[in-house]
C-alpha cells in the first residue's frame, strides 16, 4: 500500500480463501458446525471478490 502497487491483492485474497477453508474444514472435525460454516462463507466471498478484482 505504501508503493500504491496493487498487483498482487487478487491473489493475497484468493489465499486468504484458501486458508479459511482449512480452517473451516478443521473447525467441521472439532463439531464446531457454525464456526465451520461462517469460515467457510468467509472463504467463498474471498474468492468471489479475488476473482472478480482479477476480471475488472
């Protein structure tokens, strides 16, 4: 941000994704069902707004 250089935001967002899936997935095997489901949300909308800001 301090270069204003924001090529590589998309892709910190679709990992970011990422990682909130495994969490999720971990949070699913400790029967934790609502954190693993708000985690899981958090992971689609992180991809969805990582793909949508590679297209734009």
């Amino acid at each position: 941000m301090l270069t204003h250089s924001y090529q590589f935001l998309s892709f910190l967002n679709i990992l970011l994704g990422f990682t909130m899936l495994v969490l999720g997935a971990i949070e699913w095997q400790k029967r934790k069902k609502t954190s693993a489901w708000l985690l899981l949300l958090v992971a689609l909308f992180s991809w969805f707004v990582g793909i949508y800001r590679m297209t734009i």
